[in-house]
C-alpha cells in the first residue's frame, strides 16, 4: 500500500505474482532511518516518484526487482529464475538514480552487474571464481566500485572476506588489503577510507585505517594477548 501523508487514504498496489510471495523494501545507501519521538522515518530506495523493491517466490526460486511509481504503475525491471535457492541483496543506485548495480548468482557465482533503471543491461562488473559478498561503498567521479568477496586469492581459507574496487565498467579489480586473514571492512561515507579489522585464529587481531587506494595510514589498534 502507499499512503497520501496528508490525507492518510491507502493505494493498494498490485504486485501479485507468486503464491505466498515475499516482499522486501529497501532503504538508501547508506541508510537513514531516523526514529523521533513516535515517528520512525524510512527513506525508501529512490527519489519522490518512484522506489525499488523484491518480490520472491516461496521457494526462492524466482526473484524479481520491481520499480514502482507512486501513482501506483508497476515496472518489473530484473527478473532471476534458477531451479535452485537464490538469494537477493538490495541494488546501488548510481548515476543519480539512472543507473543501478545489481547483485546475482545467474553465472553460478555471487557477481555485481550494471544495468539502466529500466532493466537493459550494461555489463557484467565482476567476475570469476570467486564470490562477492556486501557493497561497501561508491566514488561517483571515478566510477569505481568497493565491496567485499572471499575465495579469489588463492592459498586462503575460501571464507576470508576481503576488500575491493573495481571500475563499474568491470576493468581494473584490485585488492586493498591483501594479508592471509579474515577481514571486517568499514568505509567512510565519503569511499575514500576504510577502517581494516584482521584476524585469524592464531594471530593477534589488529585494526588498521588505509585510504581507498589501498595504502596504510596508521595502526588504530592491535590487542594485547601477552597473558596468553
């Protein structure tokens, strides 16, 4: 339903497709949710016209991504269909919204891909044997793209995150913080810095602020385990 804030009268919107169907309403990147007195503010993915959401089957076999005006017109722009369960994580909108980056599993690997807001297709960003994990964040000037993958550097646990940028037309991938660990990523607003959390195991787990070219600048932290 979309509610007229003035006059609170409901629109029911119909976007029926499957039985027992699930869908999900995506907020900004990054979010901003903001709760004041007795009002929660969400601010939908989009801008004042229209918003983007999912709709999946039961089975999780069909997923679409729908964009959806507010006079209540309903655009399926993307649509995954597997014999097997996919997963879905919400798109970037880049390009002042004429643009989105869109997470799949289509080629047998978890990969971003850059398609116009009607649904054509641009290209594929990344790809390999490899899986992409979370977008961290976006430099518009550049075009360049950071997000988290495991399993592509080789002689590694498989499940160790690392960070990366790519040029959204998918040339230049590169890894920012290389290191045989596990890696927790935290980006600036602004994409031009990282916070770098590493640890394994076995080793002592230290913290670590690097620009978004990959390039240390400082130790925040690294714990004592001298009592171990």
């Amino acid at each position: 339903y979309i509610f007229e804030a003035a006059t609170k009268a409901p629109r029911r919107i119909n976007i029926a497709a499957f039985k027992n169907q699930t869908i999900s309403n995506w907020t900004k990147t990054p979010d901003r949710n903001s709760y004041k007195e007795d009002y929660y503010i969400n601010y939908w993915l989009g801008n004042n016209e229209e918003f983007y959401i999912s709709r999946s089957s039961r089975d999780l076999k069909r997923i679409d991504l729908l964009k959806v005006n507010v006079n209540g017109a309903v655009n399926p722009i993307i649509q995954e269909r597997s014999n097997v369960y996919l997963d879905v994580q919400k798109p970037l909108l880049t390009e002042n919204g004429k643009r989105l980056v869109h997470w799949s599993e289509r080629d047998g690997w978890g990969h971003y891909y850059h398609y116009d807001t009607n649904g054509k297709l641009i290209n594929q960003i990344t790809k390999g044997s490899f899986h992409c994990e979370e977008i961290k964040g976006i430099d518009p000037t550049t075009q360049t793209l950071f997000f988290t993958a495991s399993g592509r550097e080789k002689n590694e646990d498989p499940y160790y995150l690392h960070h990366y940028s790519v040029n959204l037309n998918g040339n230049g991938i590169k890894l920012l913080n290389p290191g045989n660990f596990d890696h927790q990523i935290e980006m600036s607003e602004s994409s031009k810095y990282f916070v770098n959390n590493l640890s394994r195991v076995n080793t002592t787990p230290e913290s670590v602020l690097l620009n978004s070219s990959g390039q240390k600048i400082m130790t925040l932290e690294k714990a004592d385990l001298s009592l171990l």
